[in-house]
C-alpha cells in the first residue's frame, strides 16, 4: 500500500501564503428569522487571495480550511469570492440541485468560458437536457464499441512508439496518445499524429485547455490566456470547415455522428452546437484520460504486488485488443481504476454559481455565489474514508465497499443532471490502453520519487512524470 502523495515544486509559495495574517469575516449575512448560518471565511492576502495555496496544493490547503472553518467556507480564488464545500453531504446538495438553485454557466463561464463556451457542461436547466438527450445518441453501447475497435490501432502504434528506459515520461506519453485517440475517434481525423495537421490540432486544444488555467486572465500578447484565445480560434476553423463533409458522411467517428444525431422528437445540432460540442468534448475526452492512464502507471509503479495480480489477469484475458465485453472479465484492473480516480479525481470539483438565494448544509448562500463542491479534496479526506492517503483498491471490493456508505462519497464523474456523459468512454480508453501496457511493460517508481503535482482541472503531474520503464520479455 501507498503513503500519502506530495506536493512539490513551487510548494514554497503555498506555505508563505497560509502564513500570511487573514481576517475571518462572513460572506453575507443571512435574513432576520431565517434560522440560516454565515459562511465563515477569509478572502487571503490582497489580489491574489488563496489562489497560490490552491493551485499549488488544494488538498493541504482544504484540509486546513475544513479544520478551521468546518465543511462551508469561503475564500478569495482567482479574482472572485469563492464558497468551497467538502462533505458527501455538501457535494449533493451541489449535484443533485433539487432546487434548481446552482446553474452550470456562471462560473464555469468564467473559468474556462472564452475557450468552450457553450459546451455541454456550460449549459443549464431545460437547455441543457435538450442538449444532452440529442447527445446521448453518440454514447450508446453500440457506439461505444465501435469508438474502441478504432482506438485500438491508434493504441497499438502509440505504445509501440514507447522508447523503454529510466526516466519515460508516462504523463507526456498518455498525453500524445489520448490526444491522437481523441483526434481519430471524435474527430475523425484520420493522418498519422506526427502530420503537420495533427499537430497544429493538437496545439490548439493543449492551448486552450492551458488557457482556462491562466492567472492573468487577460488577451495580453505572448500569455497564457492569449495562446488559449487563439487556440480556440482555430478549433472553430478547423470544424466548422469540415461540417458538410462531416453531414453527407457514413462514418462513425464523433464529429460525424454529432452532425447526424437526433432526439426522439427530431432535434438536431445547429452548426455552431456541433462545434462548441466537439470542441469541449474533445478537450474532457482526452484531458481526464491523460491524468488517470498515468496515475495509474504511477500507483502500480509504486505497488509491483498489484500490478503482478492486473497484469495475470489481463495475461489470463488471452487476448492483447479488448473489446467492450472483455472490461467486465478484468474487475481487479476496474479496482484500481476506481482507487485510482478516488485517491487522484481528474475531475477536482463541481464549480456552481447560485441563481437564487438558497442553502447548504445550514449556511446562507446569497444569489451569485461562486461553489466549489470538492470531489477531489472529500475523497481523500477522513471521516468519509479510512486511511485516505493510502492506495488500497481493495475497499472498492465486494465485501468491503467503502464508497457505498454515502451515494457521493466517491462522485468521480460527478453526478446529477451534469454527470459526466462520458464516463462509460473514459473508463473503457483508460482500461483498454492499461491493458496492453501490462501486456508489454513492466515499470516502477525510481527510489525517492514523488510526483510534484499541480492543479488543473484535477491534480496532475507538472514533470512529466518519469518512470523507470522496461520491454517484458514475453512481449
């Protein structure tokens, strides 16, 4: 079993910011006789607020925030007053929205709105659900399988390109290969991923995606956000310009079944839906893949027993591509997934903003606030798990289940009406890529190593993160 993971690099920073003397002050306070409780907080040091603490370690710094202030409070993040919960409890109130009083475009809008703006997970209420039944069309079982049988040659030559030695770095691997899946399965884009075009594709949706990060949020020259702005630029050239040949097409890549898709009334995208859709879809399909495939090479690095017992059983499989079926014969390698996006959720938080007065758990929350309902951060902290910081796969197992002992406890893929569309997608690359990694490598972890992670959308590594990589001689 694994001891607690840490944060590194610019670690420094975290720590003169929580030093820093803050003030506890209310977000608002609640109406006369409405029995409701002030959200306890601070904003931080000037400008900035937490923003350092939270990039550079959220998991410390929530940890700090719940001791101190308990499950609800708020805190001064990237320009805005942010209200952070913790808590199964919490989380729910957040996801499932029985109120209807957290909408999905506010904030998000604000985080990464001027590089996916009208993606699926921008869009709220009856907007959304007309979107997301048009969309469901494309993630149906049968288009599941045909989505792996055309990865798995994309698999195949990506591993084979693999140059084995005792610093791979496995992140910026899993990375070329997710975004040379995503090109190929959703957009169709069928030239090898060393083409000019392939790369210039995926430039852009690295940019983008780094864009939402920015601190500076701003169009200045040479910046992060700047690069993001024009990363989206070509995104919508590149699709827009494929669009009629993509609706007169047979084919079954994304993009195409997106132009074609209907509801069961007859709704179909318009021009400028397929491409906000491509582009965020092609962002959350390989972004979350990239951090779980190569946490999952870090954690079996770090535990050679349960990478022995994953790989027996991918050998027992008796087969190198899987297909749809196969993923319900490998339930130790599900096990693993599962530890593996509780301990490391590439997906850190539900972000909300409140379209009405309302509550959580008791606390006042005025219309307007900014929520962080932390995925990551309660999935990695006690009383609603034991021993958190450890990789134990097992308390995924049938006579244990700790995740069964509140319904958001482990919320991975997040859950309500925003659930992630495409979590049956996400778990099948993942697994169909370890697969065949077992099946050709053996790794581990060089003595001493620890991963400095940052966050982005999820904890991830900020080095690549290199691993001693060998060629199994059966291969």
């Amino acid at each position: 079993m694994t001891a607690p993971l840490a944060y590194r690099g610019v670690r420094a920073a975290s720590a003169v910011t929580s030093r820093l003397p803050v003030r506890s002050r209310p977000l608002a306070l609640p109406p006369p006789g409405s029995g409701l409780k002030p959200v306890p907080g601070d904003h931080g040091p000037p400008l900035v607020g937490h923003t350092f603490s939270l990039q550079v370690d959220s998991l410390r710094f929530s940890r700090r925030r719940y001791e101190r202030y308990g499950p609800v409070a708020w805190s001064g993040v990237l320009g805005t007053r942010m209200v952070g919960v913790v808590g199964p409890e919490a989380i729910q109130t957040v996801a499932a929205n029985r109120d209807r009083a957290f909408g999905n475009a506010g904030f998000y809008g604000y985080l990464i709105g001027a590089f996916f703006h009208r993606g699926l997970l921008l869009l709220d209420f009856a907007e959304h659900l007309h979107h997301r039944r048009i969309m469901q069309h494309a993630f149906t079982l049968p288009r599941l399988d045909g989505y792996l049988a055309a990865m798995n040659p994309r698999i195949e030559q990506g591993l084979e390109r693999w140059r084995p030695g005792d610093r791979f770095p496995v992140y910026a691997a899993a990375k070329a290969m997710t975004l040379d899946i995503a090109n190929a399965v959703f957009a169709g884009e069928s030239a090898s991923p060393r083409s000019a075009e392939a790369k210039r594709l995926t430039k852009a949706f690295v940019d983008a995606v780094h864009g939402g990060q920015a601190i500076v949020r701003a169009d200045v020259p040479g910046g992060v956000w700047a690069r993001g702005l024009r990363g989206r630029r070509y995104l919508e050239t590149y699709f827009r310009s494929r669009l009629a040949d993509k609706r007169d097409s047979k084919t079954d890549d994304l993009f195409s079944v997106l132009c074609r898709a209907e509801s069961e009334t007859g709704d179909a995208f318009g021009d400028d839906d397929i491409v906000n859709h491509m582009i965020f879809a092609m962002m959350a399909a390989h972004d979350t893949s990239t951090i779980t495939l190569a946490m999952m090479a870090y954690y079996l690095g770090r535990n050679p027993e349960w990478q022995e017992r994953v790989r027996a059983e991918s050998e027992a499989l008796g087969k190198d591509a899987l297909d749809y079926d196969d993923l319900l014969r490998l339930p130790l390698l599900d096990l693993v997934f599962k530890e593996t996006l509780r301990i490391n959720a590439p997906v850190g938080g539900l972000f909300r903003e409140a379209v009405k007065d309302t509550e959580i758990l008791g606390y006042y929350i005025p219309k307007g606030t900014r929520v962080l309902a932390s995925i990551y951060q309660t999935q990695r902290m006690e009383p609603w798990w034991r021993d958190p910081d450890v990789f134990d796969p097992e308390r995924f197992a049938e006579e244990r289940r700790e995740d069964k002992s509140h319904r958001y406890v482990w919320s991975a893929f997040g859950g309500g009406a925003h659930k992630c569309i495409g979590l049956y997608f996400g778990g099948m690359e993942v697994k169909a890529i370890m697969h065949r990694m077992l099946l050709r490598y053996r790794w581990r972890v060089p003595g001493g190593y620890e991963p400095p992670l940052s966050y982005g959308t999820g904890p991830m590594p900020v080095d690549g993160l290199p691993l001693e990589l060998r060629r199994l001689e059966s291969a």
